[in-house]
C-alpha cells in the first residue's frame, strides 16, 4: 500500500520536477539554435531535401543536406553536398559535393549523377558541367574537339535511363523542346552555316544556310515552336547583320521578314539595333529597339581645383540634390523611343516619346495596344510622396496613336493573358475598372460585388491598396478578384453578374482566403488555398473543388503552410508553428492524412524554460475592440502578478502563432529570452487615426495594460516599455501621456516631428512623404496644421516625464537622424530626469555587430531587471562611463 501511495505521490510531483530541470533561457544561448533552409520536393513526390543552419556563425555550421525517401520513411544526411538538382521527374538527381583529393585534407567540388532509388552514381569526368532538366532523362553537355586542323563543338545529348547517347558534331547555338526530344541548333560547318531542327530519334531538317560567320542570333519560342534569328548579307557587315529571318516548323516555313537598313522613319542619327526580335500578331509586327549609329562616349572631365566644393540646392530641380545620381554616360534604351514595325506595309511607326519610363505589354504574341507610362512630370514630387506617380498612354500599334489614359496615377494597368483586356485599380476611387481599348473609357467591374476591395485595415495617408487579383480563367476573359476574405469572378465581357468562386464562405467563416496553387494552372478545376482566421489567427489550408465547394484540410491552434508541392499534386512538404513548435517540415498527401514529421530542427528546446502565447481581446479607451499576443512563462500561475514588458509596433497578431527564434538583440527585447526568465511580454496591436498616431497609440496600448492589470496579470508596480523605430516613437511619445510604466526603452525614436519632417534619410531622401503619405499618417504638411506636428512630438511635452528612459540611439543611424534620440536626452538631462543614452558609435538604425548586440543585451536585461525586479542597479546607470573610462570599463557589475 505504502509503495502504491508513493508512486502516486511521485507522478503526481513528476511535472514540477521536470520543470525544475529545465533552465531559464540567457542570451548567447540563441547561438543552439538552428533554421531550416533550402526545403525542397521531387516532382514526384518521394523525395525531400532540407539544409540547417546555425543563426549565427559558431564555427559549427552543419554543411549536410539531408535527403528524405517518403516511400522508405528514411532520412540520408549527405556531407559536403552543394547543389542537389533532382530531374527526370525525381528519379534522378544531379549532385556537387566535395570530395578530398589526397590525405592532407584538400578536396575539390566533383559532380555526381545519381539514381535515387538504388543510389547507384555516376562520376561525372567530363569537363563539361551537364544540363538536365526537370521532367527529362537526356543529359546535354558539350566538348571541344580539335581534329587536325578543325576544332569544333560537339554536343552530347545521353539518355541516362537507357544509356543511349547521340552526338550532333559543329553545333553552335541551339534550343530544346518538346520535352527535350527535339531541338533547334546551329551546325557550323566550314563553308556554311545551317539552321536545323532535328528530333532526337529522328533525322535532321535543314531550316536554313548561309555562308560562314554569316549567321547571327537566335529566338524561338517553343511553345508555339517558331522563331527568327539574324543573318549578314555579307562579309562586310559580319558584325552587324542586316537580315531578319522568322521560321516556322509547322508547316515548315523560312523567309526574309525585314531588311534592318531598308527600314526608314527613324530619328537622325538613329539605328536599328540587330536582334532576333519576336513576332507579334501572327508574323505581322516586330517591336523594334534603336540605338545611336555612334555610341556616345562622355567626354572625360577633371574637376577644377578651387580651393572649395560647392554643393548647391535649386528649389525646382526634378530631384532634390542628395538624391541625384551622376550620370553614367553609355547607352541606355529607355532613353530613346520604341518603334514598331509592320512587315506587310513596311512601314516602322513610333510607339513612345522620350520620358516615357515604362512599358506594359500583354505577355501574349498577339495585341493591339500596349500601355506606357511617365513619371517625368512628378518627379518633383517624390520628396514628399511615398511612391512616384505617373501618366498612363494607350497606344495603338497600327499607327502609334498615344492617348492620355490616366493622369497622375499611382498604378499602372494589368493585361489579361490574351492580351484582349486590360484592367486598372483606381487608388483614389478604391474600384477596378475595365479598360475599353477603343473608347478609352474605363467600366467599373468591381463595385457590383458590394464588398470593398481594398485594405480595410489600412489607416495610412495614402490611398489604401487593393487586395489584388489571383488570377485569370475563360480563356482570359474573367478576372478573380480578391476582397478581404474570398475570390470573386468579373466577367470582362459584361454579360455576367460578378459571383464569389469561394461562394463566401471566407466572410462566413472569418477566413482569409488566399490561393496557394491551381489545379492544372486553372482555377476552375480547384486549387488549394491559404488561410488566415480572423478571429483566433489560426493559419491553415483548405481546397477549392471544383464545384464551388470550399474543405477544410488543415487548421488548428498553429500557423501551418505548405512549403511545396510535387508536380502531380498528390503530395507535399509542409510546416506547422506555433510559439512553442518551431516550424519543422511535415511530409504527407495533400488530403493531409497520417502526415510524418520529418525534421527536427531545435532538439535543446525541451531543456530551456520556455512559456505560450495567447490571444487577449479588450475594449480600448474609445470603445473599439482590441486584440494583443500575451506571452506567459512556462508554469504561469494565474494567482500571481507578473513584471510585464509592453512591446509593438502596429498589429502583430496575425503573428500569434509564429514561432520565434531565440536571437541577440538588435533593437528591442527577445521575446523567448524574456519569457524564459520569468517576464510576462505583452504586444498590443495599435490602430491609428490619421493627424492623431501618438493619442492613437495611447488609446491602443495603455488600454491593454490597463486590462492586464485589472485582470491580475500584470505587477502595476513593475511594468515596463520598449520600442525601436516607429515603435521608439511611440514609446517616446506614451511616457509623456502616462506614469503606469516604471521604465521605458525608446530606441532609434523620433522625439521632434518638426525637425524629422525636413530632415534627410540615407541616400539623401527627405523624410518629408513619411509624414504626408506614410507610416508618420499625418497627412498634411507642416504649415497646413502645425498645432498637429506639435502634439505629436514628444519633445515639446518632456517636462511631464516622470518615468527613467534608457536611450538607444547610433550616430550612424541611416533612417531616423542621430539628433533625434540625442534631443530627448538632452531634454531629460536638462529636466533632471534619469535617463541613459546609448550610442554604439558607427552603427545603423539597428546594431550589426555581433558583439554590439550582446553588449547591449546585456545593458537593456539589466535595466529591466533593476526597475521591474527590483535587482540592484549596475555601475554603468549609478557611475556612467566616462571618456576616460570609454573602451576600458564595462561596468555591468551590479552595485549592492
């Protein structure tokens, strides 16, 4: 009986004791863990291969790719291999690894082929690296052969399942296709040059001769299996063929289509440049490029030596001075029109003006009209504007006719695959609208669904984004359109009613649908999808039949997405997170029944203390709903206050599940560290007013914390914040509002949101735009509200800081100037408020330097601890370092 009770005393204490063995996570402990990279699937499946990596460099780096054999359930770990190119559906694969050479060590990089079911490999002795393809079991390659006085190429095509090999000798250029069982190439030839197309089993075809060297380029597209190449009518003019040609193979054709010096209508000065270009529309128009017939070459210049260097400022210059560029002088084809040529007329018509800065052009081969756009007339603006506007042209290829579609406009159009229709989001108006070509009018396609379109959760000065497009299908007559949660089909040609392919059921369901791959490349035969759960941020997978219905594949309380698919579509390698699991790959059918887990990243996790997270939802200070990640230690009891740290930036929930690595701090606190040492962590998502992002963020954050309190969780004695960047700021700006935080970390914040309006990014870009149009959402300019860049400037409001700062700030910071963090210290050394600035002397917005990032990991740890643990202070806040100390003294030794 004694021996019964004591076993269920002994279970019973089981958890507490192996709790007891874990350890509470420090810093350089980061330095265990690894990331998977370079996952990858055979195109049939049976095969996956993964790489780990250490996050930092310990001179351990593992330098194995592990190779998983899904129908044997058996992971291979493959030392020193570099590359691993699976081909012939995956039944073979290509393979580098270093292999050693002699006993001293050294080893050279030898190439493998392998089967992989036998793992039966083939030494690749040739000099020549081999090509393979995915779906193919010929192996290309090519060698030099000199025979007497004739030296030539010979290509090599070896089937590496059958072991036949054929070789084609005096072969230049040339193209695959059809599944690698045919190809285009150029014999060379003593006298002559031939293009010829031949099939592998079969024999050649001559498709064209000419003379030696007198053969230049190649194009052919193998889909529609035509193309043109270039030939000189002589000698003279090796270097600059004269002659396009296009060909066909079926029916077999081969003609002249142009002479380039016959062609008139260009520039003075003005040359054709001599490519094998595509045909468009069936072999009647060529869109051309041309080049100057001299190159031009800047003359050298040398800079006068006057004793000075003058920098001067023009207030209408394009582009404000730091931003400019020297010029680089050569050629540039954007600098001088596009032509198009029509080959039954002859006639060579311009299509574009100089200025016009883009083009955009249907994918397919046959169009009627094309779209260029020009960003010259607003490049003043893009100091103050995020991104630069542009005018929108039609033009007509029969005759060049440009027609001012858009005006100042921040999107340009999309085609459809064929090339039949165009549509274009309008920023401003939130609507998609279809493009009619002729009239130039554009029809709202997008209002008749009654969802918005857009970002709803956008809260930025600009106008919001649309949530885009997923696809094409009805032979490019349809475009699905996405709204917040599903996929919507508009039919261009009018004469359906918009329906949703998802039938709603996101919107029904708070899910995020989003595609992920369609069944056949069509989306009307199914596709698998994305999800995000709107309410939990659970993130899954699902199926779209072919019927409209929507499944639920994969979902629960992690993060889970696919990370590839085979070629068939039967199976997958996918991953699944959470704050606790590391996203390890998961091998299974895409029904997602009796899935393996076949990685094992980070093992040392079961040793540390490591903790959950959790969704928390409140109502904020205005009355809107809320949501925050709370992460808890491991043991957490909810009897019991905890010392809190408040984190964020802008929304960080759709992150609940993501696993985060354990890493030296560059900015802020690491989360995993933190938590394993006993802090609860807190991130607020911040929802913003535009003209009012610091009170926002008040309103956002203070709420949470309140409600952390009222609910027991949070020590209100011992709660402290931190944030870097925009984060920084609204830290800098929150500690003016409240006393709730006994410490505070603003890093690399803006504390004077006047001085940071006009003052310069790296690469000499104002900062002007992040106010007016960006993250800063104020949305007007200084002089148009400046009682608003007042009230949201920390500086002006520091005399009601009652709550020690610890500063983090670099002179070398390229995004936020270095004066902003030194104008808050300052404010609080003049106020006489305790304050510390950090300034890792040459560092950027964040620290790069490895031991940087521990030094101040172990100052921001020590900092919090003091204030929120009550831990004796270090010498370096009680003493500081000197100038004389700087570089000898650390001072992380704690006071008594």
């Amino acid at each position: 009986m004694k021996r019964i009770v004591f076993c269920i005393l002994l279970f019973l204490a089981l958890p507490s004791l192996l709790f007891a063995q874990k350890k509470a996570l420090q810093q350089e402990e980061c330095k265990l863990w690894r990331t998977l990279r370079e996952p990858n699937l055979s195109p049939d499946g049976r095969w996956a291969t993964y790489r780990y990596a250490y996050l930092y460099d310990t001179g351990n780096q593992d330098s194995e790719l592990y190779l998983y054999d899904a129908e044997r359930n058996r992971t291979t770990a493959l030392k020193n291999v570099s590359e691993f190119f699976f081909f012939n559906n995956g039944k073979w694969v290509k393979m580098v690894q270093k292999t050693p050479v002699d006993t001293t060590g050294t080893t050279v990089d030898s190439t493998f082929i392998v089967r992989l079911k036998d793992w039966k490999k083939i030494v690749w002795d040739k000099t020549a690296f081999p090509n393979v393809d995915v779906s193919s079991p010929w192996i290309v390659y090519t060698e030099f052969v000199n025979e007497g006085n004739t030296s030539y190429n010979r290509l090599y095509v070896w089937n590496v399942e059958t072991g036949e090999k054929i070789e084609i000798d005096r072969v230049g250029s040339y193209t695959f296709f059809n599944g690698r069982r045919s190809l285009v190439y150029e014999y060379k030839g003593d006298d002559e040059t031939v293009l010829r197309v031949r099939d592998l089993k079969g024999k050649s075809r001559d498709i064209f001769k000419t003379g030696k060297n007198l053969f230049g380029r190649v194009w052919f597209d193998e889909e529609r299996e035509v193309g043109t190449f270039t030939v000189a009518s002589d000698s003279s003019r090796v270097n600059n063929p004269d002659l396009l040609y296009s060909f066909s193979l079926a029916p077999a054709d081969c003609h002249v289509v142009v002479n380039f010096e016959e062609i008139t209508g260009l520039p003075e000065g003005m040359k054709v440049t001599r490519n094998p270009y595509p045909l468009l529309n069936g072999g009647r128009d060529i869109m051309l490029e041309i080049e100057p017939v001299k190159m031009p070459r800047p003359a050298p210049r040398k800079k006068s030596d006057l004793g000075f260097e003058l920098e001067l400022w023009s207030w209408n210059e394009p582009l404000s001075h730091r931003r400019q560029r020297p010029a680089r002088g050569g050629f540039n084809p954007m600098d001088y029109p596009k032509f198009i040529y029509h080959v039954d007329s002859k006639e060579c018509v311009k299509l574009s003006d100089p200025g016009m800065s883009a083009f955009v052009i249907p994918e397919s081969k046959d169009f009627d009209y094309i779209f260029a756009t020009s960003s010259t007339p607003y490049l003043t603006q893009f100091d103050w504007r995020h991104e630069l506007n542009s005018d929108i042209y039609l033009i007509r290829l029969a005759d060049g006719k440009q027609t001012k579609l858009l005006t100042n406009v921040r999107n340009v159009p999309v085609w459809s695959p064929n090339g039949k229709y165009a549509v274009w989001y309008d920023v401003e108006a939130r609507t998609w609208y279809n493009i009619d070509m002729v009239s130039g009018e554009l029809k709202d396609i997008s209002s008749a669904i009654g969802y918005p379109m857009y970002d709803e959760l956008h809260d930025m000065p600009k106008a919001p984004s649309a949530y885009g497009y997923a696809g094409w299908i009805n032979g490019g007559k349809s475009l699905v359109l996405y709204d917040r949660y599903d996929m919507w089909v508009v039919d261009l040609t009018g004469h359906k009613q918009p329906y949703s392919l998802t039938g709603e059921y996101g919107r029904k369901h708070d899910l995020e649908l989003r595609l992920v791959e369609a069944k056949g490349n069509d989306l009307t035969k199914g596709a698998i999808l994305s999800s995000f759960n709107t309410r939990t941020k659970s993130k899954g997978v699902y199926a779209l039949e072919a019927n409209g219905k929507v499944n639920k594949l994969l979902e629960g309380e992690y993060a889970a997405r696919i990370v590839k698919m085979a070629d068939d579509g039967k199976t997958c390698v996918w991953s699944k997170s959470s704050f606790s699991e590391y996203g390890d790959l998961w091998w299974s059918n895409l029904k997602f029944t009796n899935p393996r887990r076949i990685t094992n990243t980070n093992p040392q996790q079961t040793n540390y203390l490591w903790g959950t997270a959790r969704l928390e939802r409140w109502k904020t200070f205005d009355g809107r709903e809320n949501d925050g990640i709370l992460f808890l230690p491991e043991g957490y009891d909810p009897n019991k206050r905890y010392p809190v740290i408040v984190t964020f930036y802008e929304r960080h929930t759709e992150e609940l599940y993501s696993y985060r690595l354990p890493e030296l701090s560059s900015s802020v606190i690491d989360v995993p560290t933190y938590v394993s040492n006993g802090y609860v962590v807190f991130m607020p998502d911040v929802h913003f007013k535009i003209g009012d992002p610091a009170e926002s963020c008040y309103n956002s954050v203070v709420s949470g914390v309140q409600m952390l309190i009222d609910k027991g969780i949070a020590d209100k004695d011992h709660i402290g914040v931190i944030g870097h960047s925009w984060g920084g700021y609204e830290v800098a700006y929150l500690v003016t509002r409240t006393n709730i935080f006994r410490c505070a970390s603003p890093g690399a914040a803006v504390s004077n949101t006047i001085s940071s309006y006009t003052a310069l990014r790296g690469g000499g870009m104002p900062r002007l735009y992040v106010y007016e149009d960006a993250q800063g959402r104020l949305g007007k300019t200084l002089w148009e509200d400046r009682e608003m860049y007042i009230r949201n400037s920390p500086i002006f409001y520091a005399d009601k800081i009652k709550t020690p700062l610890l500063i983090f700030h670099c002179d070398g910071d390229n995004a936020v100037p270095f004066a902003q963090g030194l104008d808050l210290f300052m404010a609080m050394r003049r106020l006489q408020r305790p304050a510390w600035l950090l300034n890792y002397k040459g560092e950027s917005h964040a620290l790069n330097s490895e031991a940087a990032m521990i030094d101040w990991g172990v100052r921001m740890r020590q900092f919090f601890d003091h204030y929120l643990k009550e831990s004796p202070a270090p010498r370096w806040m009680t003493e500081g370092i000197s100038i004389d100390e700087q570089g000898y003294e650390l001072k992380y030794e704690l006071t008594e």
